[in-house]
C-alpha cells in the first residue's frame, strides 16, 4: 500500500475541519485535509443561517459572496400561531445574523486552509484508522479508488455527524434516542415570506425539534423541519411533518421545490471524551451542536481552531495528556451552556401546544428588551397562574 | 434483511450518526449495512429523514 507522511491528518472538509487544518497548517505543520466527496460544500447539508459574531475569534473575513441574505431578527411562532415573538439578532443568538450560502462558504473556508499550506484531497474516504498501542497514527484511505496509507501524528476527526472515526478509534459518540434530530429541508422558490426574518415554529408541528423559514432572498427560502427522533414512529414521518405544514400554508403551498436536503443533528451535553491518544474530535462529529437550535457552524469553526491550535504544541508528544488541553478548552465554551440549553430543550418538548400558546401569548406581550427571566415569571403569574408551577423549573 | 432503497436514499449519512451499533457505513454515495452487527433498534428505520432504510422484521 502506498504510504504519505504528515503532521496532521484532517478528517472531512466541512468548515470544523478546514478551520481545524488552516491553523495547524498555520503553525509551519504539514497537513492534509481529506474530504471523501468530490466537491467540497456540496450536497448541502445544512439550514444556514448564522449570527456574525463569532467570525471574527476565528478570523473569517466577511465576503458578500458566500451571504445569501442579511437578517435583521427571529420570529418564532406559537403553535397556534396567534402569538409572535420578535427577537432582534444580539437576543437571538446563533441562527441570525446571515442566511449562508454553504457551497460558497465550505469553499471559501478550503481556500483559506490551502493558503496556509495545508493539502486538500478530494475523492478521498477515511475507510479505516491506523493505530499502534493504543495510539492513532493515521489512517487508510482510499483516494481515486486506491487504498493509501496516510500516517501522521495526530488524527483530527471532522466528519460530521456520522462521526464513524471517533468511532473507529474508541471514542463514545453513541447519541440516545431523545438527543437524535432528523431533519428534512426544501429549498423552495416562488413563495411569500417575510424577508430579513428567519422564522421559527414550535410544537406539535414539529415534535422535540422545530420548522424553520430561513429567507434565500428573490422569494426563495429554505423551509425545514427537525424532530426529535423519540417522537418519530414510523419511515419517512419527518417529511410527511414538513408536507402537512406547508399545505396549510398558502403563502408556501404555492411554491415550488428546487432542492431537498436531508440530515440530522445532535441535541446532547458535550461528551465525557473527545480526545484520545493522537486523536481529537470537532464540531458535529465531536457532538458540539447547540440542544435547543441545533446550529453547529460556529462551533465547528471554533473547536476546529482550538484543534488546530493544540495540534502545534502537542505535535512531538500527542498524548492523550497533552491532547486534554483542546477538551478543556472545548469544556470551558460550551460545557455548562449545552447542559443548560439541553435540559430547556427536553422541557420544552414535554410542554403541550395549548402551553406553549399560553407562554407565546405572555411572553410576546413582554416588551423587548425588558424579555428575562423575572418578567416572564411575573407576566405568567398575572395572566395563566396554574401554570407558573410548570414552567418555575425552566425559567 | 435490512436495507437503504437507492431511489429514495439522499445519501445524507444521517442513519450512520444515529446507529448506536455503528454497522452502517456510508461508502460515498451508497449506504451500506453491516447486517452481522445489526440490533434491530429501528432507530435508523425511524430517524432517516427520507425513510429510505427497509427491513422486512420491522413493524410499528
């Protein structure tokens, strides 16, 4: 078998993993970057909306080509879609900002990897790993259909939520059922929505998950449904999920489908281990989605970096020891926030629509910029009292 | 017998992440099932976003 040498070999070109190999790479470390398709941001996989602020802790500059549109705030719909809650983009956190356009930024994201040295295979599956004494050395792959050997001294595994190389390693990625999302998208054009808002629907419509209309501009939008997969019976309910709600929705109904795009996302705590001796996990396969949105671009960037970065210190002693930096750093950004959002996200799964209507109607009636958790209480308490108890624990 | 149907399989990966046995591997465009390894969970059968995933022991 034809054997390459590297410092670091990066697992699938998703943006934790191109984030991961441009700052390795930038440490003067000579590594690959594989991507098992043959082309890298495509088949999108993905909703696409993000907020901006974090772009700059990764240094991401802005450029207009990989933005589809621009997005003032949120709009989340009670179930019975009497209620609205209106969040400015600061409120709403990680899923507005931009609506991406993936197959440019993935690309964009490669490019700025390969600039700082690394080596890009496309058409390259990782089929198998290489360890030695229970250390990661590399990996086989097979490029343009030959098995290769590719040895390096530490493995960074980026291969979405498949996540199979932690897996093949010995890392625990396994997922329960409740913290398992399936999700289904069209990309739809010809339809009438609200431009510069996302929009979010919650309950029944979409059990443990939600339906989102993330604007393309020009009439387009990516109209998608997540849920949780302890609330899925039977083959093929997501879609039938995202169907029904589009039928009863004439301003999309009218629409046509220009893309179906299909996946899932994990809703869990951050794992115990996401190191091992040579390895390291990012972003989706790492499980680091947020539980209540289930964005996971941001935090594939930034675990991609920390990896990169704890890559050059360890590269001559990659210990599972010295790897632990890179999980400590994981553990301190996201450890508490995704334990948190994760016990929000089961509560309000348990919450019936005739709950959630009660809530949306107080909480919409909230000024903005006045929403915490106090007035919420308070404006429960005034308007629907017997379910302050419900909700005592969530707030 | 456990398998992905190729004419409504999206090639998505979603089966393999949700697999808590780790037997289905997708092999670029093609999923492939490790039947030995199998458990019959069903989670795949339930969670693939186009039920694509077909086994003749499965029953709601």
């Amino acid at each position: 078998m034809k054997r390459y040498e590297c410092d670091v070999l990066v697992i699938g070109a998703g943006p934790g993993g191109s984030m991961a190999a441009r700052f390795a790479a930038r440490h003067g470390l000579r590594v690959f970057l594989i991507e098992k398709r043959p082309e890298i941001g495509v088949p999108v996989r993905c909703a696409e909306g993000i907020s901006r602020a974090w772009m700059e802790e990764v240094e991401i500059p802005v450029e207009k080509h990989w933005i589809d549109t621009e997005i003032d705030g949120a709009k989340i719909y009670s179930p019975d879609e009497k209620s609205i809650v209106v969040l400015s983009a600061e409120q709403a956190g990680n899923e507005v900002g931009f609506v991406l356009n993936r197959e440019y930024f993935d690309k964009y994201l490669a490019s700025l990897a390969a600039e700082e040295g690394a080596e890009i295979w496309l058409k390259s599956p990782a089929i198998d790993i290489i360890k030695e004494d229970g250390q990661v050395k590399g990996a086989i792959v097979r490029k343009f259909g030959e098995n290769v050997e590719i040895h390096a001294k530490i493995v960074i595994a980026a291969d979405g939520f498949e996540s199979q190389v932690a897996r093949w390693a010995g890392l625990n990625t396994v997922l329960r059922e409740r913290d398992v999302v399936s999700c289904v998208q069209y990309r739809m054009t010809n339809i009438d929505i609200e431009e510069n808002f996302t929009h979010f629907y919650i309950g029944s419509c979409a059990p443990g998950g939600y339906l989102w209309i993330f604007p393309k501009g020009e009439n387009e939008a990516n109209v998608g449904i997540g849920v949780a997969l302890n609330k899925l019976h039977e083959p093929g309910e997501v879609k039938r999920y995202l169907d029904e709600f589009i039928e009863k929705h004439s301003n999309l109904r009218k629409g046509s489908v220009l893309q179906i795009v299909t996946g899932a996302v994990s809703t869990c705590p951050v794992p115990k281990r996401i190191v091992d001796n040579g390895i390291m996990l990012v972003g989706d396969a790492a499980r680091l989605i947020d539980p209540i949105t289930g964005g996971g671009i941001a935090n594939a960037c930034i675990s991609g970096k920390y990896a990169g970065e704890v890559s050059a210190k360890c590269i001559d002693n990659p210990t599972k020891e010295c790897l632990e930096e890179y999980q400590e750093l994981v553990k301190k950004k996201w450890g508490r926030k995704h334990l948190r959002n994760w016990f929000v996200k089961e509560k309000l799964a348990s919450l019936s629509d005739g709950t959630l209507n009660k809530l949306m109607d107080v909480i919409s009636q909230v000024k903005i910029g006045e929403i915490s958790v106090r007035a919420i209480l308070e404006a429960v308490q005034e308007k629907y009292p017997e379910l302050v108890e419900e909700f005592e624990d969530l707030l | 017998m456990i398998r992905a149907e190729p004419s409504i399989c999206n090639y998505c990966g979603a089966c393999v992440g949700m697999c808590p046995v780790n037997c289905i591997f997708l092999d670029e465009t093609v999923i492939k099932i490790n039947e030995d390894k199998c458990v019959k969970c069903g989670f795949c059968i339930r969670g693939c976003p186009m039920g694509a995933i077909l086994a003749d022991w499965w029953s709601k």
